[in-house]
C-alpha cells in the first residue's frame, strides 16, 4: 500500500487559469516517472478557489526523490510561481469533520 496524499494549491490572483492546467498535468508526470500508484485520482475546488488533489505515493522513498527528477523540479517550480502551495488545515472546509469540496 501506497502513501495517500492530500494537496491544496492557491491559485494567485491573475493566474488561476494557469495554475489549473499545471496542476491537470501533474498527475500525468508523476504517473510517467512511476512515482504514484494507479489509485484514481480526486480533484476539486475549494470555495475559496483553492485547488485540492488527492493520489497515492507508490511509497515514501519516491515521494522524497521526486523532486530529484528534473522535469518534476521544473513542473514544481512552474507551480509555485502561479500558486501557493497550503496546508489543509488552511481552507475553510478543512474545519468541519466531513470537509466538502
């Protein structure tokens, strides 16, 4: 069994159509380098905007060396230059029991 993460993005102010498609290209390039599992993949959108993603690690060791793989270092730093990435805990529905997207 794999690791089960949760991420949250924010998208900044004039690039949220960018950030959306960067992060619909995420998951692909994670699946190409072998990093995450077949686990269908759950995103949504938080009411605020904020973008959330749900997939499985195929284990910790490729979680860690992912950023090593320099067209995953791009992709992440492409990222991070048109959202933010934020905690869980940060998002409105993050604060209920049964948070809904």
């Amino acid at each position: 069994m794999g690791i089960l993460v949760i991420c949250s993005y924010r998208p900044r102010a004039g690039h949220e159509e960018e950030a959306r498609l960067l992060m619909a290209g995420h998951v692909p390039l994670l699946r190409e380098h072998g990093l995450i599992t077949e686990r269908p993949v759950v995103q949504g959108v938080a009411k605020d905007g904020e973008l959330v993603e749900i997939f499985e690690w195929e284990s910790v060791a490729k979680s860690r060396g992912a950023p090593a793989i320099a067209e995953i270092g791009q992709h992440w730093k492409a990222m991070g230059e048109v959202m933010d990435f934020v905690p869980l805990a940060q998002l409105s529905e993050a604060q209920h029991a049964f948070a809904h997207f």
